[in-house]
C-alpha cells in the first residue's frame, strides 16, 4: 500500500516579554484572524494578548521545520523591543488586564469541538488573570471537501483519538502545563477543514526547540500513515491519559519526545 500523501501546517501562539514581564501584544504587528499578514513561507497576525503565526502547508520534515523558524524568526525581527516566548500559559495582573481594549481580552471565535464527548467544547472563560498558548496542527490529506459530510467527519474524527493516544499523550513529557487546559487544548478537541482536520490539542511548547519540532511533525506522519494502514492505535472506549505513556511508548513503538 502507498502512503497517504500529506501536507502538515500548524498556527502556533507566542506571548511577548518586555524587561523580563510579560506584556499584551495588542497592536505590536500588522494582522488579524480575519486578515493575517503575510510573511514569507506563513503569515503573522494578533491574537488577543498574543501573537500567532501560520506556516504553509509542509510535504516533509525539513520543509515543515524551515517554514516553523523561518516565520517565527520573521515575527521577533517585528517586535525588536519585545522577545518572543512560546509558554503555554502566561500571567498577568488584573489591573494591567482592565487597561486593555475589549478586543485584546476577548477569548475563543469559531467554536471547535471534542471527539470523545462528540458535542461543541465549552466557551472558554475569559475573566481570568492568564492567557493560553497553544500549538495547533493542521493535518491535510484531501482538497475542497464538504466539512459536513459524514464520512469526512468520520475519518477527521478518526486522526484525532489517532493523535490522542500518541502525541497528545507524549507530548505530556515535555509540556507539564496543566493549567492552561482550563481554557482550552483538552483532549480530543479538534475542527473540521476541507482539506483535512486541525488537532487543537497542543500547547505551543513544541516550539522550544528544534527537536521538539521536528519531534512533532514525525509523530503527527506516522501516526496517520499508520491509521491509513489500518493501525487503530487508540481504545475505542477510553480516552487518553498520562498513565498511558508507558504502553504508546513500548508497544506501540513511538518514540518519547526530547527534552524541551
């Protein structure tokens, strides 16, 4: 059997620091969610208190990764007086919160939704003194599909409890962040593309380092290629957990993620 050809994106959140703090990054560059900028081989846009970048689609490992640091390079040379961290969640005061503009507050757009539970995820609560970051990965395999036809939802919610149990479970070892799941990235939460499906469970600590990177895209191929296969490497009536590390790693054969 040939392997399903797949092209592999990812809109990742980065907060920014000024002297050490973190600080909004409400109108520090050009873009939105509705109109990002585009940059080359991606494009940058605000996100609330955040910056988020997109990549194009990427057909192998190396194009992946250039496409990674060569967007997020291109984001930190546009806020010089700024540095870049990709943490899953950052603090800030409540008073320095009530200073923002309603726009840089507001939590959440189009509503994603959960594989396991099979129903929308909760709006996210926006009266918190913290923000999330998170990593999201765009799976293609198909172009121009309806996203409300069955068996297209069928097989995108397929790749989801797929990803669940391997990197979603694996990526606990690097990102021990718990806190950031109250508002959002629990498991099995997902959108239906045209093109494929994007996993909304990561954080956005993958970017810590080029191995983590590199580490993402091989785990997200392999796992698919592997459904494609006919290997189901999920349990139908369980979802994923911590204590099923030990069991993806040894029988299933994946590979631990590095250090971040």
């Amino acid at each position: 059997m040939k392997a399903l050809t797949l092209k592999i994106g990812a809109d990742p959140e980065v907060f920014v620091r000024q002297g050490g703090k973190f600080v909004s990054a409400h109108g520090l560059v050009k873009g939105t969610k509705e109109c990002p900028f585009p940059v080359n081989k991606g494009a940058v846009q605000v996100d609330g208190m955040a910056l988020e970048f997109n990549i194009d689609p990427a057909k192998n490992a190396k194009e992946f990764s250039d496409n990674i640091h060569t967007v997020m390079a291109i984001l930190d040379d546009m806020v010089p007086d700024h540095e870049l961290d990709p943490v899953p969640t950052a603090s800030f005061t409540k008073a320095y919160m009530n200073k923002q503009p309603k726009e840089a507050l507001e939590l959440g757009c189009e509503p994603d939704f959960n594989v396991w539970t099979n129903d929308v995820n909760p709006k996210p609560n926006g009266d918190v003194n913290f923000r999330t970051g998170a990593g999201h990965i765009h799976i293609g395999w198909a172009d121009n599909v309806d996203v409300t036809h069955p068996e297209h939802i069928e097989a995108c919610q397929t790749v989801v409890k797929q990803l669940d149990w391997t990197l979603g479970i694996l990526s606990t070892v690097y990102d021990k962040d718990k806190k950031r799941r109250k508002l959002y990235g629990d498991w099995g939460s997902y959108r239906v593309k045209p093109y494929g499906v994007e996993y909304r469970v990561l954080s956005n600590a993958w970017l810590k380092s080029p191995e983590l990177v590199a580490w993402v895209y091989k785990t997200v191929t392999e796992s698919v290629q592997r459904l494609y296969k006919g290997e189901h490497l999920y349990l139908e009536d369980k979802t994923p957990c911590v204590r099923h590390i030990p069991y993806v790693n040894k029988v299933w054969g994946f590979d631990l993620p590095p250090k971040g």
